[in-house]
C-alpha cells in the first residue's frame, strides 16, 4: 500500500461553499495527514489473511491519497445497491420508471437478512419509497423489489455505462445461496466504488439529477458503525452538520466481509474513499480488529478534511 504526496491546495473545491477559510499552521498539518495509522492496522489484517482494497483520493485534486490493490475485485454485499439506485434514480429522470409506481409485498420471494419493511405492516409500497429504504437501512426486501422491477441485465449494463469494469451485480439478496446460485450479491473494487461516489457529488453519474437524487437517498443512510463511526453524525440524522461536514456513504456487510465507500469532506479537503475487507470471521475478536481498522481509517479521513 502506498500514500501519494499531499496534493496542492490550489484548487477550488466543487463543495467551496461547505467549507470555512480556517487552515491550520503547516507543521501540525503534516503530521495529521499522513494515514500511518491506517496503513498499520491494515497490515495488521493483511498479515492475519485478510484480503484488503482501499482507495482514498482528494476530490479536489482527484489524486491518489492512498491506495492498496485498489483494482482487485471482491465481494461487497450490500454496497452493490449503489449502481442499482442510479439505475432506479435514471428510470425516475427519464420517465421509464414511475416513482409512485406500487409494488406488492406479496408478489416478492421472503429475505429476512436485513431491512425493515418485512417487520411493517404495510402491505405496498411505491418505487421511490422501496429506494429510501434500500439506501438508508440496507432493505433487502426493497432492493429485491427494485431489481426485480428493473431487471438485472439493465442493472449491469449501467454499471458498464459507468465504467465500471471490475464490478458486477450478480443477483438478488437471498437468506442461503445454493450451489445454483450466485456466490456473492455484488463484486467491486475499491478504486471504482471511490470513482461512482466522487462521480455522485460531483454531479457526473449519468446527469447532475440523478447524482442528485441518489446521493440524497444515501445520505439517508443509517449505518455510521464502521468509517463513518469517526464522523460523530447523528446516524438518523446527518443531512445537514452544523459544522459543515458534508457526508454520504454505503455499507456492506455479510459472513467475512465488510466493505465502507462514500464521501467526507470538511473545511481543509474533500475525500471519496472505500474499503473492502474480506476476513476470516472465526470469533468476535476477528470481526472487531477488522471493524477497528475501519475506525481507524475514519479518525484519519477526519484529520486530513478538518
């Protein structure tokens, strides 16, 4: 894994308006951005056989901060929404899907690993509220509905008009996987999760409504637990932090894999970043070193934009 140099501060950020003129004095911002801490705890984890990608870059710049095999492919859960959101988020804008559009409970196949419709009462729900759930509580039963009303191939052909090589979205969520069955939900690599996020902020994935609608959906996002943890947001509310951190991410998580992208950017920086890390999870003390390292990695994504 290697840090690239400190980009220069020449630039002005797409998200000026969010951030404040305050810097602090060069010496103490050298030591503070230096992502050593990060890369120990993660080779820590490597040294343990863990299978790590990350990819951090300065969206100002839109250098490299900090990269480790950020272009090997591995299983993210639930973080494959992403694309399908932005394929949802395209049918809303060009009118092929109708956000009011009803879907019945009743005509989906039961997935009770995660979500919360399968607990409501509500026997239907519409596309655009299915897509708020997907994004904000990693519904399995709505995103289940959304591919199922979009279509897999549609998803995937717009995770390749996005340039999205290494990534792929293999099928539905299911509580067992069979040995007719996909192994994993989603495939990624760090470096293109970091790309499609930059892309959401910065109003390039498919047009600035679509960037729009589902970064605001994201920003919904309830699970803080892992990067985000640093951030000290509300989980149920962080749209709008009073002191100007501008947020979003995604989450997956699933048997030996835990995966973290999104955006950070505060009054010194703007970040994209992702981490996927895919472990032996044999006892509770191996899943929290691995979810120490995404805390860490969080602390020092808050040093660098603040």
């Amino acid at each position: 894994m290697g840090i690239a140099p400190e980009p220069k501060r020449d630039a002005e950020s797409l998200r000026g308006s969010r951030r404040s003129n305050r810097r602090l004095p060069r010496r103490a911002a050298v030591g503070r951005r230096s992502f050593t801490t990060t890369l120990k705890a993660l080779d820590d984890l490597a040294e343990h056989g863990a299978r790590i990608s990350v990819r951090i870059t300065d969206l100002d710049r839109g250098t490299s901060v900090l990269a480790g095999d950020d272009f090997v492919t591995l299983p993210v859960a639930g973080l494959g929404v992403v694309p399908l959101l932005i394929e949802v988020a395209a049918g809303f804008e060009s009118g092929a899907l109708d956000p009011l559009e009803i879907i019945e409970k009743s005509s989906l196949e039961t997935v009770t690993i995660a979500g919360v419709w399968q607990h409501l009462k509500a026997p239907a729900l519409p596309l655009a509220d299915l897509a708020v759930l997907t994004a904000a509580t990693g519904d399995a039963l709505a995103a289940n509905a959304l591919i199922d009303r979009v279509g897999l191939p549609a998803v995937r052909a717009r995770i390749e008009q996005l340039g999205m090589t290494r990534s792929a979205l293999l099928d539905r969520f299911r509580d067992e996987r069979g040995p007719d069955d996909a192994p994993h939900f989603a495939l990624g690599s760090a470096r293109e999760l970091a790309e499609v996020f930059a892309a959401l902020v910065n109003s390039q994935a498919v047009s600035a409504g679509v960037s729009a609608q589902v970064a605001e959906w994201l920003s919904l996002n309830h699970d803080l637990s892992l990067v985000a943890s640093a951030t000290g947001l509300d989980p149920f509310e962080h749209e709008n932090d009073e002191h100007g951190l501008l947020f979003i991410n995604k989450t997956g998580q699933d048997a030996g894999i835990r995966v973290e992208a999104g955006v950070l950017a505060g009054p010194r920086a703007g970040v994209s970043y992702a981490l996927i890390v895919c472990f032996d999870d044999l006892s509770i003390m191996h899943r929290l070193r691995v979810h120490e390292a995404f805390r860490t990695l969080g602390t020092d994504l808050m040093e660098y934009v603040f």
